[in-house]
C-alpha cells in the first residue's frame, strides 16, 4: 500500500526529540581543564612543558602534531619524502 510509508515518515517527522543529556567530568578530567586556557594559542615550547606538567596517566603518553605543509604533491618538487633508517635512500 502506498499509504503505509506516508503516514510512518509523517509519525517519525512529528516526533521531538529531546536534548542530549551532558556528560558528566571527572574530577581528574576539572582539575586539568581548569589549568589549560582554552582560547589561547601556545608556543610548541610551552605546549610541550604543559603537556609534561599536566601528564598524570600510569602510562607513557603521547602527543600527535598536525601541520598543512600547503604543498601538492602532484609536482616533483613539493612532495614529501619519509624516510627511515636502513632504507639506503636517505
């Protein structure tokens, strides 16, 4: 029948949906937040040094650093190279 998907997405359009509760913060998660400023750029230097100074996992952590290098790698001389030891080409 032809009325049967009508009259399903016209109960599914009419539906509110309420708003998504928050997540509540854990004490650790408060303390460290209230240390970071979160509008400002910081320094690679003071980036590193707060990093260091807020770790307080039981593991070693790392850090990730994203960067657009603005290059197109379709000409020879903007292409980026990654190199490792032992690979006889570096």
């Amino acid at each position: 029948m032809v009325t049967a998907p009508t009259q399903q997405v016209s109960t599914i359009v009419g539906v509110s949906r309420a708003a998504a509760p928050t997540m509540k913060v854990s004490r650790r998660t408060a303390t460290l937040a209230a240390e970071v400023e979160a509008m400002k750029l910081y320094s690679p230097d003071e980036a590193v040094a707060l990093m260091k100074k807020l770790a307080t996992a039981k593991f070693a952590e790392t850090a990730e650093l994203h960067g657009n290098l603005n290059l197109d790698p379709k000409y020879n001389d903007q292409q980026v190279w990654q190199g490792g030891e032992g690979d006889g080409l570096g």
